[in-house]
C-alpha cells in the first residue's frame, strides 16, 4: 500500500514563499511520476507540476518560473517550493504518484493519471 503526507501548508504574505513537502511510503518517489495539483474553493483540482521518474518536470504556466519540484531519495520525499507565492496560489495542494512510469518524458497532468493521492495541505496568501 502507498502512502504519501503532505506537509508544509500555511499562511504567507504575497511575494512570500513555503515549502510543500510529500513524505511517501510504500513505492520509492524516485521510481515514479509525481505530481502536485491543488483545489481552490469551488473550482476543480489542477495541475501544478509533475517530475518525471527520471528527473525531468514539467509545469502548468501559471506556475512556471515560481514553483518548483524536487524530491530526496534518501528520505523518500518529494518537495514542492513555491516562490512570489500571490493570493490566486490559494487551494489545497495535493501531491500524488503514479504506477505508470511512462518513458522518460512523460509528463501525467492529469488526474486520472495517478493512482495514490496525500489528503492535502492549506496553502492561504493573503494580500
């Protein structure tokens, strides 16, 4: 069974920054695609940002440039940093891993496309 807990979530001022923190057991992050999405109330979870298993990632526009991904093999963790972080970064964030490696650029944006899922974190950037 896979597991994945996210951590990191808060409260920051726009133009601040947090780092989002995807703790998994059960599969090796390295090993398989995972990505970030997030959910803002009352609109559809979205794609964030995805790192393939060989490293490579990919990115939603509204992100890019600002957010990104990394994970450390030693403790299994994947990392989503978030930079000049603005009131419309509001959600839930979620990071989820799929069983399908895909080649080596691959890159899954959508939901359907993963198989585990963490219960998410509260990221709020006030104004």
């Amino acid at each position: 069974q896979v597991h994945l807990v996210e951590s990191g979530g808060g409260e920051v001022q726009a133009g601040g920054s947090l780092r989002l923190s995807c703790a998994a057991s059960g599969r090796t992050v390295s090993d398989w695609p995972m990505g970030w999405f997030r959910q803002a109330p009352g609109k559809d979870r979205e794609f964030v940002v995805v790192m393939n298993w060989s490293g490579g990632t990919f990115a939603a526009d509204y992100v890019k440039g600002r957010f990104t991904v990394s994970r450390d093999n030693a403790k299994n963790t994947a990392y989503l940093q978030m930079n000049s972080l603005t009131p419309e970064d509001t959600a839930v964030y979620y990071c989820a891993l799929s069983l399908n490696r895909g080649s080596s650029t691959s890159f899954y944006t959508r939901r359907v496309q993963y198989d585990y899922w963490g219960q998410g974190t509260q990221v709020t950037v006030s104004s």
